[in-house]
C-alpha cells in the first residue's frame, strides 16, 4: 500500500521471560514462538508484505535502538526512534506520528506491537489490508481477535453494528473483566479481546491526540517546531521525561467517537509469559517442550530451555517451567509463571543490575 506507514512499538523492560530476557534484551528480540525468528523481525516480515520497509517506524529505546538497527537492516536507521524514557503508547505513537506527517499529513499508519505471534500470516496480512482501507477514510480503526476462552488477561472490545464488509462499529472499550464477566463475554458472541493494533490517518489521530490529551499534543508541536530547524533530538531528551505515562487506548481510543473494529482470527498470542510459550511450541506425546538431548522420565506438561549442548533430565514432575542461561537457573509452576517478574523486582531492591 504505496500511502501506508507502520509504527511498531519495542520497548520492553525484559520482565515476563526473565531469565532469557533482559532489559537490554527483552522479549522482541528473542525467538519465543514455534521457530527461530525474533518477534521484533517476524513483525517487520509480515508487515512488509503490505507495507514497504522504508515506511515502517521502530519506537524502542536508548539501549535497543543500536540492537534493533543491527537486527533489521531493511529498515533505515532513522526510522528506529529512541525514546530517552518510557512513557506507555499515546507519547510513542504521538511522536511516531508526527514523523509520518511530515511525510505525508494524511499517511495512513498501522501501529503494531513488536512482540506479538501470529501463526497464519495471510490472514493477518488481509486483516491489515482491511484496517488500513477503513482508516484511509477518517476513522480510528483497531483490530479485535475473536475470542477462544473466557480469558481475564484482555481487555475486550464491544461490536456494534456493520459499516463495512467485515468491518463493524466499536461499541465501548471494556477493561480486563473477571472471569464471570469473561465468561459472559463469551457466550454474548459480541466481544473482541482487545489486541493493540490500531489504523488511523496521522492528521486524525493528531488532531485526537490535541482534543484528549493535550498537554500531549503541546509536545508534538515542540517537537515538528524542532525538526524544522534541525534540533529536534535536544528538544525530544529535554520534553520526554515531562510527558504523561498514558496509553493510547485509553487516552484517545476510548474517548473518540468515531472509531472501528474489525473482527479478526489469525492465530494470535501476545505472548505474555512462559505457559504462552509452552503453549505456541511443538510438544511431544507427553505435552513437554523439551531441548534435544533432554531425558524426561515420568515427566508430563513441562516447558524447559537450556543452553545448546547442555542435558537437561527431569524425574517425576508435571507441570513446570524451567530456563537455564548461563548465569541464572529459573524454575517455576507452569501455572504460576506471571508471577515471574517478582524475580525481577526482587533482584532490582537488592541491587543486581547485572540480572
């Protein structure tokens, strides 16, 4: 699509896939899902296929935007943004944005988180072809993922009426629920989980972004008043820091009136610990996802990773998560694997940088 943009967003604090994952390596740029491709440029291949290298943005930042140069060359180094700190989705967007405009004032953008899996790459792409059409015509579009359980971890989205073909008005935004709303959700057949993907022109989310937040839309002034004379990096590192830490669903979405859906399938995860993992991973006839060489002896449902070449035998257990790096050991219930960012926490209090 020659007038389509791409924002993906890759940041990450490396908390959820500890300890493979670091700060200065956070789960985009590991290969997570059923082959050996980072996230972050499995997200640039599919989006590719739509829309050309040259016109896709990277928000990511300090620490990874040399990484992410390295790892996605087909992108030009000055579309890898680096935020001087993190400060959640509307100020990533809102600045990504404002790049496009300078381009092109009515750009149509996709913005795609980095870190996401998706195993039917067609439907996927005719899902962005579909979002990015809707946008193209004012509207603030995003994309619903048709749900398969009552699932607590997601926001969902109400669909209303038709407007289009397979694309339909956004009720309301509803918040994560509890499992007997999700439940209820379910049975409706009317709510979409949330995905994070969002369509929209960038002269309108722009304009949305000045309406809803705008302390937010001063910033993006700043900054384009920068870039004309050349000084727009001093003046990101000086602004950034004073700009809320808000996200776009709910500092714009949520709030905008005319925004879409369009129902989606195409076997999506977000990937958000590692039971999602097990889950996306091949496993054998014992439900293990298991290294080559591994020895599993009355073992049943266990997700381990090792370093190559390293044997890894398990006895009598069911039901684990065990990750082994070279300089720390993880093992975890597979159903208590979110818990895995306590970890994290708690080496930061004593002061271990280094994990």
């Amino acid at each position: 699509m020659s007038d389509a943009f791409a924002i993906i967003m890759a940041g990450g604090s490396g908390t959820r896939f500890w300890p493979l994952s670091r700060r200065d390596r956070p789960k985009q740029l590991l290969p997570l899902g059923d082959g050996d491709e980072a996230l972050l440029a499995a997200a640039v291949r599919r989006t590719s296929e739509l829309i050309a290298p040259e016109r896709i943005f990277v928000v990511t930042n300090e620490r990874l935007a040399g990484p992410i140069a390295k790892m996605l060359p087909e992108v030009p180094r000055q579309n890898v943004l680096a935020e001087p700190v993190g400060r959640n989705t509307a100020p990533c967007v809102a600045w990504a944005a404002a790049h496009v405009r300078r381009i092109q004032r009515e750009g149509v953008i996709a913005v795609l988180p980095a870190d996401h899996h998706v195993t039917d790459e067609a439907a996927f792409v005719e899902t962005l072809s579909r979002a990015l059409d809707a946008a193209a015509h004012g509207d603030m579009v995003t994309v619903g993922i048709q749900p398969s359980r009552p699932e607590t971890g997601y926001g969902y989205i109400e669909v209303g009426e038709p407007i289009g073909e397979g694309v339909h008005r956004a009720r309301r935004f509803v918040e994560k629920p509890n499992r007997q709303r999700a439940e209820q959700f379910l049975a409706a057949g009317n709510f979409l989980w949330n995905s994070g993907m969002f369509f929209f022109r960038a002269d309108v989310i722009l304009d949305a972004i000045a309406t809803h937040l705008p302390g937010l839309g001063d910033a993006v002034r700043s900054f384009d008043e920068a870039a004309a004379r050349g000084d727009e990096a001093s003046v990101v590192a000086e602004v950034y820091p004073t700009l809320p830490s808000v996200s776009i669903d709910h500092g714009v979405m949520e709030k905008a009136e005319r925004v879409s859906v369009v129902p989606a399938s195409f076997g999506w995860s977000d990937l958000g610990s590692w039971t999602t993992a097990w889950e996306l991973t091949a496993r054998d006839a014992s439900d293990n996802t298991l290294p080559e060489g591994a020895i599993a002896v009355d073992t049943r449902g266990c997700y381990v990773r090792a370093p190559a070449g390293k044997v890894v035998a398990l006895v009598g257990v069911r039901d684990l998560v065990v990750v082994d790096t070279e300089d720390a050991l993880l093992i975890v219930p597979r159903d208590r694997a979110q818990d895995v960012r306590a970890v994290v926490d708690a080496l930061s209090k004593r002061g271990d940088e280094r994990l």
